[in-house]
C-alpha cells in the first residue's frame, strides 16, 4: 500500500522549534483551493506552544496563527470550595508586552531571527503579503538598525511586495513565484512563515539571542541583551580576522584551537565559526574569509 501521509516541515511561530509532521493524504483531496487549517497542539511540535498551520491544497505551508490566551480548565480545588465554575484565565506574555515581543508575536519567531540575521549578514529581505493586508514596519526597522553597529548597519530595508489577491487568488502560487524571482533574498509572508532563506549557514546562535533577550524581564533589557550579544559576535569576528591576517591559511580545527587559547572569555565552536565565516565574506571581504580551509 502506498503512503497515506505527507510529511510537512513546520517551525513553532513563537519560538522557532522545527519538526516534521505527518499529515493524512486525504485532507488534500477535497474539492476547491481553499485553505486548509490544522491545528497543532502542544507537544505536537514544540512542548510550549499551540497553534495553527495554514496549508493550501499542495501541502504547502500558508503560515501559521497563533492564540493570544489559554482558557484552562476550573481547577478541582476551586469546585470543592464552591466557586462558580468561572474558566480560569491565563494570559500568556501579555503584560505589558515589549516591542521585541510585539514583532515576534506579530510576525513569528523564525521570521524575526532570519530577519535580524539578514540585517546583520546584508542579505535582501521582502515580506510579501496582499495588498489589503496592513502592515507597518517603520518602527521595527529603526528598533533592529539600532541593535547594529554602525559599520556593519545597511541599507537593505525590509521591502514589503504587495499582490492583487483578485489576479493571484492563490497566496501559494504569488510566494512561490516571488521565491523563484528572489533566490537571493530572505523572504517572508504576514502569516509568520518563512518563504525562503538564501543562506546555507545554521543561524541557531540567532535564535539563542534572541531566545535569551526575550526572556528578560522589560523592553528595554531584552534590547540592551540582544544588542551585547551582537557586539559580542562582532568582537568574536574581529578576533578572527585579526588572526587571518597573521596566517596564508588554516584549517578550520587549527583556527578553533588557536582562537579559543587566545580568548579564553569566548567559546569557539565549528558552528560559531561557520557563522563568523560567512560574516567576513559578507560584511568585510571574501578572500580573508577564504583563508579557513572547511
Ligand atoms: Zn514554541
């Protein structure tokens, strides 16, 4: 018997956490091109949060939508003592919500962090969304240019593409399209969903940054923290090239050891250096970056 699943990538929108699901064949099958909406529980993909996928009728994902608040069940001790059975209401990371988090929220971790790597690495970036879809994005630019020092800070603005959903009445068909014309740039849609990524290095070191500075307690703090963290891997860079330019070339493990006995405050690791790598052939020049032998 053939398989009656398909397997779908999905990514936690609100902290990033990938895994692969299968999903039944026939729930594709249906008539019409709409929407189909799954809804992943927690654990399903990630232990903390629940939500929703958006899949068009190919498997592809749509994008996601997430919930504000969990209504839990009246707790047993509260029914003992005669209280009304009122649900119990927890709001999640509402209280005086910071900016960072209000773009996380808005458009989903892994499109922040691959934002931010973007910003950071000069990569092109687009949210293309419909054209009756709002969406400002003035003042998180000014928010993730300010977290950026100075040297390394770009012009590549966060470019917003807008579509006609009456010509493209299928959103999947205008992303893949866009994805086709924009290989070379980070690409995302308002539904919290990654379009395409045109680098190959593993960007976990930004999703712990950022991870880390959300878990601080105020706005001000969690920018503070993911701007030391930056400085931090800009320090680490200049370290690095400071070495490459004493060197003809090195093998990446020689680099490791030598960076590591030379800063004993930071911790060089393969994927570090992938990433510090790919920054000097970005940000400063290709050939010193080509000097690592991988
Ligand atoms: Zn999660």
């Amino acid at each position: 018997m053939s398989e009656a699943f398909k397997r779908i990538s999905l990514a936690c929108p609100k902290c990033g956490i990938e895994k692969s699901v299968k999903v039944p064949l026939e729930l594709f099958n249906g008539k019409g091109f709409g929407i189909i909406k799954i809804q992943v529980p927690l654990g399903g993909v990630c232990e903390k949060h629940n939500f929703l996928v958006l899949l068009n009728k190919e498997g592809a994902v749509l994008g996601y939508e997430t919930f504000d608040m969990l209504v839990s069940k009246p707790s047993e001790a509260g029914k003992e003592e005669g209280y009304p059975e009122e649900p119990n209401l927890q709001e999640e990371l509402q209280q005086s919500e910071s900016n960072l988090q209000k773009y996380v929220n808005k458009f989903g971790f892994n499109c922040i962090v691959g934002y931010l790597h973007s910003k950071l690495f000069d990569y092109p970036s687009y949210l293309i969304c419909r054209d009756d879809v709002e969406v400002q994005i003035d003042e998180m630019e000014i928010l993730f240019n300010g977290i950026i020092p100075q040297t390394y800070r770009n012009s590549h603005k966060l470019n917003v593409v807008l579509f006609d959903p009456e010509i493209y009445p299928q959103p999947g068909y205008y992303y893949a399209l866009s994805k086709n014309r924009h290989q070379d740039a980070f690409i995302i849609n308002p539904n919290r969903h990654v379009i395409n990524v045109p680098w190959k290095t593993n960007i976990d070191y930004e999703k712990v940054m950022l991870r880390n500075a959300l878990s601080e307690n105020n706005s001000q703090n969690q920018v503070k923290k993911l701007s030391e963290y930056i400085n931090h891997f800009i320090k680490d860079v200049e370290h690095t090239v400071l070495f490459l330019k004493s060197v003809k070339k090195i093998k990446e493990k020689d680099l490791i050891n030598s960076l590591n006995q030379a800063n004993p405050l930071t911790t060089f690791n393969k994927p570090r250096l992938r990433l510090i790598r790919e920054f000097i052939s970005k940000q400063i020049t290709p050939e010193l970056a080509s000097k690592i032998i991988i």
